[in-house]
C-alpha cells in the first residue's frame, strides 16, 4: 500500500548539468522490519544537482513526511517512514540517463510472546514487592498496567529489564495498591493479582485536655501510626461536618480539629476514631466578659439618602440584639437592614430616609445600651459648579464634572436620551455630591449635548469633536525600473486612515487594475501601491494623499529587458 507515498504531480527544476551527471555510487539493498525506517543513498558526479527522481515500484514519489528527501553536495538521500510489507519492491533513483535500482525488503515483525507469567503475590502495607515476567525477545519492551492505565516509572514504581527478564517493583506498599497487574508485549499480555494487606493503626499521640476563652479558635491535635488514615471527629456522641465552625485537617500522621469562634456551648469531649482505635481529651471554654468597644454616633442625613449606625462589642452579644428607633423595635424590612460583621460589629442601614424617620436609635444586648440621634433633612437640590464646554480631538479623553448642592443620585443624558455607561469606555462614577462622566477615546458619534439631572434640576454642556491631523511618518521614495518590470512604492501615516486617502499618477487618480494593486495594512497606517507591466511612457510622480497630508515620489521606467527566471520545486 503506497498511501501518501506516490506523486499527484512533479515540478522539476531547470539544471543544465543534468545531461553529463554520473551516478559514481549505486543504491544498496535493504531489508527491515515493519514499521522501521528504510534508507537510501546514491551519489552523483556533481553537486547541486536538484532534478532527480526517486521511484518505488512503478510510482514516482514526492517528498512529504512519509518519503524524506534531502541533498547533501553529491549525495542524494531517500529516507522511506513506517514502512510495511506490501511496501517491498524495487527503489530506484533516476537523474537524465542515468538509473541506479536496489531491492528494499520489508519483513514482518516476529511476535513477542510470554515465556514466564509473575505469580500471584501477597504482602504488608509498607513493603516493596517485584512483579517479574520473562519474555521471547530481549530487545522488547513491556507495558504494566493497573485498571487498564499504564504504569510510569517514578518514586512508587521501578520499571526494569535484564536480558529477557521483565521487573515492576512497587514500593511503600498501600493496601489500596492492591488489584489485578498487566504485563503487555503488543502481541500477549499475563495478569497477575497483588493482594496488600494493612497496617494496624494506632496512636503515638493521642490528644490532650484544653481550656480556651469564649470568641477564641481552639485546635485539637492528636498522631496516627501511618499516613492516609481517614478518622472521624465526634462531641460527645455526635459526629462532626466541616463547615465555618470545624474544619478537620490532615498532613501525613498529623491529624487536627480547629473549632472556631469557641462558645460556652462547644464545651465537652471531643473524640477522634480511626476505626481500631480512638482518643478522647475534653475542651472547658470559659466565658469572657463582653462590653461595648465602639458606641453609636449621631447622623445627619437627607431626604432619600441611607443611613448606617454600628455598635462594636468585645465579644459575643451576652444577649438577644434589639435596635429601637424612639419607642419602636425595628426589624428587618425593605427598607429597614439589621446585620453583624466580624469584630462583632453590630449594625442597622435605614434606606430611602424621609423627614419623619428622625429620632433617636438605641442598641441593646443584655444590660448592654448604647444611643445616637438620626436627623434627615429636606433641602433644595442645585448645582453648585456648572458643566463648561468641550472642544476635543479625536481619539483624546473628555471628562464632564457637574457638582450639586447635597449627594444625590444624578443621571446623564446625551442629546436627551438616557446615557448607557459601559464602565470601560464610557464611565460614569459619583462621590458624595459630585457627578462624573468620562468617556475614552471620543468619536464623531459621541457629538451632543450633555446633561446631568437630579432632583428636578440639571447641568448641561456640549461636547465637540476635533479631527485628529494625519502626518507622513515614513515618505515615499523614488523607484526606477526596467521596461515590463514592476514598482512598489510605500508610505506610513501617523494614525490609521483607509477612507480620505488616494493614490495619484501625474495628479491623476489610480484606480485597481491587473497593472495597479492598492494594499493597506495595520488598520491604515502603511498603504502601498504595485504597479505591474510598465513602459517608458509610464515614468511619472507618484502622490499619496491623507486628509491634508502628501508625500510624492518620481517613477522611472528605463528600456531594455530583465531575464527572469522561475524555480519550480517539487511539492
């Protein structure tokens, strides 16, 4: 089967040498096994010869990853990939007359066959074991598989060979290594069953008695005889779930059990069974006196806007949290949030304020208390500091800033349509009572009128758009050239542009034709112009035109002729 090996088409390369070379060293005859590699030599009576042909059998051969071809001075190499039986014949190097020929054999490959299967083997978790097979031929290599997957030498396998003889050694025998092995030649395979049996497990470290204080993290740590030892943790008779409040850890024979944020409560035994063994230390946590770190603060807000008061504790509440505003227990709502964060900060958000919510907030845990006053106040939205006007050139950044009287929530608007901020071009941001409105990299489109609104009042201003000038960055230069021959002329502007630029002969416009190609690369910035096929009588200046920019260069075309070549290569 010849597949990927025979020619669809030959390009030959002109070598006036062809007709006196020589071959000075015949082919040889080679005989290989299947799926090896065949090569092939001749060499010529002269160098930088590059039109011979190689063929096999009757088919004429191209070079390709299957027939590697190559020329080194005088000798010519065929090197033919994964070669098969049916590949056998005749392979012969052709050059003008002369012929050299040479048998290529392909042998199949003799099956490697199983002479000694491993016997099956029993052992201890800790052990190293040998696996061992021998084969029928030396030079094979073998796969040892577990679960269909092949094994990879490394520190838990050992791979060896020693003539005939095939080893796997396994060390530091777990009994999850337990299972069925495969020793596979490709053309036989054996099983063999390894049975591990485990350790004992006991504890060279049991855990120990622990007093801690209320709020604090405890950690309960004891040792395993071996690693890889799944324990379960337990209070009392309840079995642990890690969480937010336990987390178990494990880091080779140490075992661990971290108890977080300790209450009264999570006073008791705590036990940690391995199964044939287990170990129990009791945890006394003691109650620590909490009072007040950070008390409440007076706020003045206004109409509409939020307000959040926070009250830090030492520690846990010693009671149930209520907040009252004047003689009223508040609880969550839409527009009432009550929450605790970490350092034990208590805390109540009002949103959406109207003047009636004002009055006085009182937090209470226990005999803990702690009280502020919340005013809202009503006043007049303006616009402290008006928008001014922008004139800016393309492809700059403009920025709006509208400034009001008290924080509110401002929206803009562009030629009365409600503004869409993307948050990477166009961004909009507010701090306190100050509005901004960025935009990246203006355009044409983003022309308009600006304003920014809230509260029934608003600031406007326009935004106007400059063209970016265009600058020549790299000109043109003069080109000369022969009768029928081509011209390239180049230039580079200073910013992409590909409509408001044309190419001029003689003030004349170029237009695209078999003897004009107009190419522009790097989104506009580089354009270039071919022109093909040209006479005496198409010596002329050429101009480039970019918006205000020009660059012109002088064409000239001289008679006579140029012989060109054409190398023609084999694919």
């Amino acid at each position: 089967m010849l597949s990927g090996r025979s020619a669809s088409f030959l390009l030959l390369t002109f070598n006036p040498l062809s007709e006196n070379v020589r071959i000075v060293r015949e082919l040889l005859d080679v005989t290989v096994t299947t799926g090896q590699e065949a090569m092939f030599e001749v060499e010529l009576s002269h160098p930088g010869v590059t039109n011979g042909e190689w063929w096999l059998g009757d088919n004429l051969l191209q070079n390709n990853d299957l027939n590697q071809m190559s020329v080194q001075g005088r000798v010519h190499r065929l090197v033919l990939k994964m070669v098969t039986t049916d590949e056998s014949g005749d392979v012969a190097f052709v050059i003008g007359k002369e012929k050299s020929v040479a048998c290529l054999l392909v042998e199949e490959k003799p099956k490697v066959i199983i002479l000694e299967k491993p016997h099956d083997t029993a052992s201890v978790e800790g052990e190293t074991v040998t696996l061992s097979c021998c084969i029928s031929d030396s030079n094979a290599s073998v796969t040892w598989m577990r679960n269909n997957v092949p094994i990879q030498a490394g520190l838990k396998y050992d791979l060896r060979k020693n003539g005939a003889l095939r080893q796997l050694r396994i060390h530091n025998l777990v009994p999850e290594d337990s299972g069925i092995y495969i020793c596979d030649t490709g053309d036989a395979h054996c099983e063999v069953t390894l049975t591990v049996q485990g350790a004992p497990v006991f504890f060279p470290k049991e855990l120990k008695n622990q007093d801690a204080i209320e709020g604090d993290d405890v950690t309960l740590q004891c040792e395993v005889s071996k690693p890889g030892v799944r324990v379960e943790w337990r209070k009392g008779g309840i079995v642990l779930q890690p969480g937010k409040k336990y987390e178990m850890k494990q880091e080779r024979c140490i075992q661990e059990l971290c108890i977080h944020s300790l209450e009264p409560e999570d006073s008791g035994y705590y036990t940690c069974d391995a199964g044939e063994q287990l170990t129990t230390a009791s945890l006394a946590v003691q109650v620590k006196e909490v009072f007040i770190v950070a008390g409440l603060k007076t706020i003045d807000v206004f109409v509409g806007e939020w307000a959040t008061f926070s009250c830090q504790l030492s520690g846990r509440a010693p009671g149930k949290v209520q907040w009252w505003l004047d003689g009223t227990l508040l609880e969550n709502s839409p527009t009432i949030q009550i929450g605790v964060q970490q350092g034990f900060i208590h805390t109540l958000t009002f949103k959406n304020l109207a003047t009636d919510d004002s009055g006085t907030v009182t937090f209470k845990a226990g005999s803990l208390t702690s009280s502020a006053k919340l005013l809202v106040k009503d006043p007049t939205v303006e616009v402290v500091n008006d928008m001014e006007d922008l004139w800016v050139v393309e492809n700059q950044p403009a920025e709006f800033i509208c400034q009001f009287s008290r924080p509110v929530k401002a929206r803009w608007r562009k030629d009365g349509q409600l503004l869409q901020p993307d948050g990477r071009r166009v961004v909009v941001e507010q701090d306190w009572s100050v509005a901004r409105l960025y935009i990246n990299r203006v355009s044409n489109d983003d022309m308009g009128t600006y304003s920014c609104e809230a509260e029934g009042t608003c600031g406007v201003a326009s935004l106007h758009v400059e063209a970016k000038p265009i600058n020549i960055v790299q000109a043109m230069e003069n080109v000369e050239t022969f009768d029928g021959g081509e011209a390239l002329f180049e230039c580079a502007l200073s910013r992409p542009e590909s409509k408001d630029c044309h190419w001029l002969l003689d003030g004349k416009p170029v237009k695209e034709s078999p003897k004009a190609e107009i190419v522009s690369f790097e989104s506009g910035r580089r354009h270039l112009l071919l022109l093909k096929d040209l006479h005496d009588k198409d010596s002329c200046t050429v101009t480039f035109k970019a918006g205000t920019a020009t660059t012109s260069a002088q064409l000239t075309v001289k008679g006579g002729s140029s012989k060109l070549k054409e190398t023609h290569r084999l694919a």
